[in-house]
C-alpha cells in the first residue's frame, strides 16, 4: 500500500513527526480542502 510505505519511508528517514502529521491529515477530512503545498508546509512544520 502507497501511503504505508510512505509513512514507513518517513520513518526510516528519522522523520517520525512527518509520518505522524500525515496520518493525522489522512484521518481528518478538513485538509482535503488544503492545496498540495499547503499540506507539505504543514508536514514541514511538524
């Protein structure tokens, strides 16, 4: 599955607040409405 081994690539890059911030915008359906570079800058934030 795509998205786990994303969140499983962030890990193994030591990025666990990345992998964390995904999961959490994967499960709330009000960033859907976020652009793509919105979405990344909050990962980037976390």
């Amino acid at each position: 599955m795509l998205n786990h081994n994303t969140i499983e690539g962030l890990r193994a890059l030591r990025l666990p607040a990345m992998a964390s911030g995904l999961l959490v915008q994967r499960e709330q359906p009000d960033y859907s409405s976020l652009s793509f570079e919105e979405r990344l800058g909050l990962l980037v934030d976390a």
